[in-house]
C-alpha cells in the first residue's frame, strides 16, 4: 500500500518526511497549477529530487542565533521550492512540519511563502479556543475586559432532585472570572 510509505528506497516525497496524504497529494498540488498542465506523481518526485531543501525552525528561521543552519533533526517545517506557479502568479512550494519536538516531519502542504508563513505564526500564537494571540498581555487584556464586564448570573436546572433552591451560582468559572485567571498561571 503506497500511502504508507513502504518504499524500499525513499526519494522524492518520500525522502523528505511521512506523507500523510500520498494518495491524494498530486490532486492537491494540480488544483493549485493553471488548468490543463496538470503533474503526474513521477513528475512530483522529480521536482523534489532536483529542488533545494530548506530547514526552519519553529520560528521559520533558517538560521540559530548564532547563524548556523536549521539541522534536519531539529528543524520544525522543511519546505522545497516547486519552481511552479498558481494562477494568480505566486510560486507554489511545498512543505512538512514536526509535530511534536521527537516527532517525524509529515506533510505533504502545498501552497505559497505566505501561507507558510500563516501557518508558523498562527502555530507560534497563544490560543483560547479559536482566539489567537501574538502576545500575552493582549490575553490578559481582554480577560481583565471580560472580568470588568461581565454580568453575574446564576443558572437553574430544572432536573435537580432535590426540593431546595434549583438556583445555583455557576459551578465551573468563566474564562473572564479572576478567579479562572488564578488557576491559568
């Protein structure tokens, strides 16, 4: 079964990293290409056997701080160069990340320099549910908003069993309660 990667010898995609969408990933990559100049897998394989592979940490830096490259091992994203273009212009390249730091690199993604880019900074945000965050302080601004602004309620259940009071303060705090932001830290 080819969309497990049991190739005796790994070039191309399958040299770069586990592809989790191998059967799939020729389709993704022709929807991005000008109609009628659609690629086949082999044509893939050689884009990929000929182009420059790139390593970036989880900051998408190619370099350390001291400016030594990205080494495989830990690299965060590797991206290639496709050499081709979408319809509106823009070059397409593909690329895999690391899911976790001991993980493998698995893709493959295919789009532009910008969506790569998206992507590392939106996995480099804070996040409270689908909230994105560059910086800490904005997260403590809207929870101290929230805290300020936040109209007290209490809740019923209309099953509850006994005959008391089937009013109740809420049991588990809202995000924007000071006492939710204690527990956070």
């Amino acid at each position: 079964m080819s969309y497990l990667n049991d190739s005796a010898t790994k070039h191309g995609l399958k040299g770069l990293g586990y592809v989790t969408n191998l059967s799939t990933c020729v389709k993704e990559l022709n929807e991005f290409l000008p109609k009628g100049s659609p690629l086949s897998f082999d044509d893939i394989t050689g884009i990929v056997d000929a182009s420059a592979h790139v390593y970036l940490n989880k900051y998408g830096k190619p370099s350390d701080k001291s400016g030594n490259p990205i080494p495989r091992e830990n690299a965060s994203y590797l991206y290639f160069e496709t050499g081709l273009q979408n319809s509106e212009g823009a070059d397409i390249i593909g690329w895999f990340s690391r899911v976790n730091k001991k993980g493998f690199l698995q893709g493959v993604t295919w789009g532009t320099k910008e969506q790569l880019e998206t992507q590392i900074r939106r996995c480099n945000m804070f996040h409270i549910d689908e909230l994105c965050f560059e910086k800490w302080p904005n997260i403590q601004a809207l929870l101290d908003y929230l805290a300020a602004n936040l109209i007290p309620e209490t809740w019923s259940d209309k099953n509850k069993a006994t005959q008391s009071s089937s009013h109740y303060p809420t049991a588990r705090p809202l995000p924007g309660c000071p006492s939710h932001r204690r527990k956070a830290r």
